[in-house]
C-alpha cells in the first residue's frame, strides 16, 4: 500500500479495534477477522519487536520466535526505527516488555 494511500483508508476497522473490551474479546475478533497464518505473523512480529527492544541478538530471537533474520530486520526497520509512526515501540514500552523476558502467557 503507497504511503499516500494508507490517509484514505477506512478507520472502521480501528475505530471497531478501540472499542475491544478486553484481551478475551480481541482474540475472538481477530480470530474471525485474520487466517491463523496471518495472527501468527503478526503475534512473532510484536514478540520480535518486544525482543529487539530488549536488546537480544538476532541468532537469540530467531530461537524464540523462529522468525527469519528477513523478518527481524524488516520488523527493525520498519517497526522500531519509526517508519510506521512508533506505535509498535510505543506499546512495547507502555507494556513494560522492554524491561524483561517475555513469557509465553504474554504474546
């Protein structure tokens, strides 16, 4: 998606996001809306960006996640390093998972 197209998309979606009650519920919502392929990506992507904050080596949080260096550079560049607007960095800190190892209860 062109970055001047991502202005002109609908907020339903996120408007919908916002209004989640709890972490039960936003499982269940993104369980109808996602394949469990694409939750998947998205789950190992926080849990990179959650361990890149934490300052684990690449060869560390491919062995807890299992994602590819591919993906762990894309999650650094295109998450971390603000080109989406930091809110992944943002939500890392706000949930104090750059301070400690994380769980599997926390993904």
């Amino acid at each position: 998606m062109a970055r001047n197209a991502k202005k002109q998309r609908s907020n339903a979606l996120y408007e919908a996001i916002v209004q989640l009650r709890d972490a039960e519920e936003c499982k269940r919502f993104f369980d109808d809306l996602c394949t469990p392929t694409e939750l998947r990506s998205m789950e190992q992507r926080y849990d990179v960006a959650a361990y890149l904050m934490q300052d684990k080596v690449y060869l560390e949080i491919l062995e807890k996640t299992g994602a590819s260096s591919a993906t762990i550079s894309r999650v650094r560049r295109n998450i971390l390093d603000n080109e989406s607007g930091g809110a992944m960095r943002e939500m890392i800190l706000r949930m104090g998972l750059n301070k400690e190892e994380q769980g599997e209860e926390k993904k």
